[in-house]
C-alpha cells in the first residue's frame, strides 16, 4: 500500500514536470510564430513602399521618376508580377517602350492571360514601330472579351494600324552626305621606291609608291520597298559617291551602284535575293564595272539575337585593255551572327566567311581562294551618341608561281576601325572615324599600311 502510494506521488510529480516541459515548447512554439508575424508588417511596408510611391508619381503624371525610383530595385524584384506590371507602365509612359516590353513579357510569362500586360505591351510595340506584333498583341486582348472602353481603344489602334500598313506599301527612304578627311596611303602601295624580292632591286613606278593626301567625299543614296502582300516584298536602290583628293587627282574616285530584288518576309525569318552592278571611276578613266546576284536569309533567334547567313556572285571587268588581264570572277559565303545586350541600344556582332576568285582574264597570280573573319559592337553612351568598334581579317592564298619570288603570292589583310556617332535628332548623324589597314604579302610590292581619319556629316530622308 506504502508503495502505490509513493509511485503514485512519483508518477504525479514526472506528470507535472512533462506538463512544464510541454508548456515551455508551446510557449516557445508560439514566440517563434508570433515574432515574425510581429516582423513582417514591418518587411512588407518596406517592401510596399516604393510601389506605392511610384503609383503615386504616376498619378502625378511623373512617370519618369517612378521609373527611376524602381529601375535600380529591377534585378531584385524581376518577377513579381505587381512589380514588372509597374516599372512596365512607367517605362512605357516615359519614353522607354523598349524597356517596357522586357517587363511586360516578365509579366505574361507568369500570367499568360493578364489582359492588362497584354493590351500595354502592344502599345510599347506599336510606340517602336513595330506593327505586326503590335496587332497580334492587340487582337489577342480583344479575344479575352475586354471591356467597351478598352475595345474600343484597340479599334482604335487596329484601325491606325492597318491605315499605316496601307501606306508603307511602299517605302521610300534617303540619304545624304559629306566628309573631310586625309589619308596615309591614297593609292594603296608600298611605301617605298624599290622592293627587293630573291635578291633582285626592282624601282617602282610612282603611281606604284605610297602617297598621303587630304580629301572630301560626297555622297547620296536611296531605296524603295514595295509591299506586295504579307510576305513578298520588291526592293530597289542606288547610290552615287565622290572623293576627291586635294593634290592626288590621278587617285580621285567616282562610283555608281545599283541593286534590285524580291524579299520574303516571315516575322522571324526575311530572305532577301537579288541583282547588283557598279560602275567605277579612277582619276578621269571609267576603270571598272561590276554585277553579280547576291542572296541573304535573317533569322530572329529569341528577341536578341539574329542569325545571317548570305553569299553572293560577282564578276569584276576592267574597261582599259591593258587591265583585262586583273579579270576575275569572285563567289563567297558566309554566316554571321547579332546580340542585342540587355539595355536595347548596344550589340555585339560576328561574321566568317571564305570564297574564290576564279582568274578570267590571265592575272599574274592566278586564282586567289581567301576567307576572313569581322567582329565589332556598338555601345551606347548617352542619349545621343553610340561609340562603335570593328575588326576584321582575311587570308588569300594564290595558286600561280609568282615570277618575282618564285612562288605562289600569300596576302594577309588586318583592319580596324573606330568611332562614334552622335545623332543631333532622328535625322542628322555627325561621325567621326580612324580607320587601319594592313596588307602583309610576301610580294613585296603589294605590302602596304594605311590610316585614315574622316568626319562625315550626314542627312537621313525617310
């Protein structure tokens, strides 16, 4: 009897500590789920705020500053919903539909059917002309069973829409331009009198020796693009350029080209074939003339990226008799590729290629198989002005023995060229530019350096 009575006061005392030890883990449990619920109005305000204060400057009708209030809170907050639907609207409403289009896609990626993001990303289309996808976007909307106003502003815009397509039938688009600039090498040649190859000295002629000048250029161009329907297109254009040289005339050049053709136009895939022919002038002498067939295919890969691919036939004739033996038939291809960086205003661009130069007309060298590579971009620095930058080689190899070294000629080609464009409006572009050449030949005579420098000013129609 003792002994029940003592388990019992044993067993009642562990029934008291358990029920102590329990209590204690309820209250703990219940501080851990009450403190951040204490916390988080404070984390949500904070997080609340800045939305708040750009609706509120968008009420305003300051949608430039509530999207400078929300751009440098973009790379933490992409992806939710509330926040991309609003950087969106400010981009859009101030100026920067490109911008806006990133953020509305963000927003339709997580809601397919929000109509709001829809009907505002087919704006930002339309406000950078981009008018087929401006349509498809807005007959989508219009499918969702909007409201009466909204469809009846989406009439509205299908209706500009379509009258905008009408008239762009047919396009008509000009330019025109002058440069000054001077030139390290007018004429392409060696830069000194004599080469010396297997030994032998052999003095040039003085056309043949490198010669600098200052120069002026002039030019003017333009082209027509005729819609047939959806898909085919006519294009045709030509373009007129002068440079004339302030001593060298002997080395001053007059050209004249053309080209014409059909285009196929798909939205993500536009093949472009046609016909070309220039007629050149060297000094006072009709020198050269050229045609050929060109063809081209461009190939949107996503929104940033686009592929090419183009190659073209071209046969080059020399008028004066005692040039006809430099008469060649050249045929090349190539692949290139563009990237759009994430600010829509800067690009980085790539193309290789390789073709031949099938000798016509007996040239002392033969037939030249060459390829090369270019590389170059374009960044934006300011609202008016895009620096750019490109690079480029080629390799061509021969295949007749050269009389003066005894073997088959090998030309290496380098060049870069640098410079910006500051655009004073829509229309008028100012551009300063350096550009280097380099041509390595183990002929001696064919080795050459060149710089030049030149500020063009030019004058867009559209």
């Amino acid at each position: 009897m003792q002994f029940a009575k003592s388990a019992g006061w044993v067993f009642a005392g562990l029934m008291l500590v358990a029920s102590g030890v329990y209590a204690q883990e309820v209250e703990q449990k219940a501080r851990q789920l009450t403190e951040p619920e204490s916390q988080q109005p404070a984390e949500n305000e904070a997080r609340e705020k800045p939305l708040r204060d750009a609706e509120a400057l968008m009420k305003a009708d300051r949608p430039a500053d509530a999207y400078n209030l929300l751009e440098p809170l973009e790379f933490d907050r992409s992806g939710e919903v509330r926040f991309d639907y609003l950087i969106g609207i400010a981009a859009l409403d101030s100026g920067k539909p490109d911008k806006a289009t990133l953020a509305f896609e963000r927003v339709l990626a997580v809601d397919p059917d929000y109509a709001g993001a829809r009907l505002d990303m087919a704006r930002a289309y339309y406000q950078l002309g981009d008018l087929p996808r401006a349509k498809t976007e807005f007959e989508t909307v219009l499918k969702q069973n909007p409201s009466e106003a909204a469809r009846v502003t989406i009439q509205k815009y299908l209706d500009n829409i379509a009258g905008q397509e009408a008239w762009k039938q047919t396009r008509i688009s000009g330019y025109v331009e002058g440069m000054l600039g001077q030139d390290s090498n007018v004429n392409n040649a060696a830069d000194q009198s004599s080469v010396t190859t297997g030994g032998i000295v052999t003095t040039l002629n003085s056309t043949n020796v490198e010669v600098a000048d200052y120069y002026y250029g002039v030019a003017a161009g333009g082209e027509v693009n005729h819609s047939l329907n959806a898909n085919w297109g006519l294009y045709a254009g030509a373009d007129l350029r002068q440079r004339g040289n302030k001593t060298q005339k002997s080395f001053d050049t007059l050209s004249l080209d053309g080209r014409g053709g059909v285009t196929y136009d798909t939205g993500a895939n536009r093949f472009r074939v046609g016909v070309l022919g220039e007629q050149h002038t060297l000094g006072s002498a009709h020198d050269l003339d050229t045609a050929g067939l060109n063809a081209e295919w461009r190939h949107a890969v996503g929104a940033s990226n686009q592929l090419n691919v183009f190659g073209q036939y071209v046969q080059y004739r020399y008028v004066d008799a005692a040039m006809k033996l430099n008469d060649i038939n050249q045929q090349a291809a190539g692949i290139g590729w563009l990237h759009v960086l994430g600010d829509a205003k800067s690009t980085l661009s790539g193309s290789l290629y390789y073709g031949m130069e099938n000798d016509v007309g007996g040239r002392t060298d033969g037939a030249n198989r060459f390829g090369g590579f270019r590389a170059g971009g374009q960044a934006a620095l300011g609202e008016r002005t895009k620096l750019f930058a490109s690079a480029g080689g080629q390799v061509g190899n021969f295949n007749k023995v050269n009389p003066t070294i005894s073997n088959q000629r090998t030309d290496r080609q380098y060049d870069l060229t640098l410079g910006a464009n500051w655009y004073r409006d829509k229309l008028w572009t100012v551009r300063p530019q350096l550009t280097h050449f380099r041509n390595l030949s183990n002929v001696a005579n064919y080795a050459y350096d060149r710089t030049d420098v030149s500020l063009t000013i030019r004058r867009n129609f559209k």
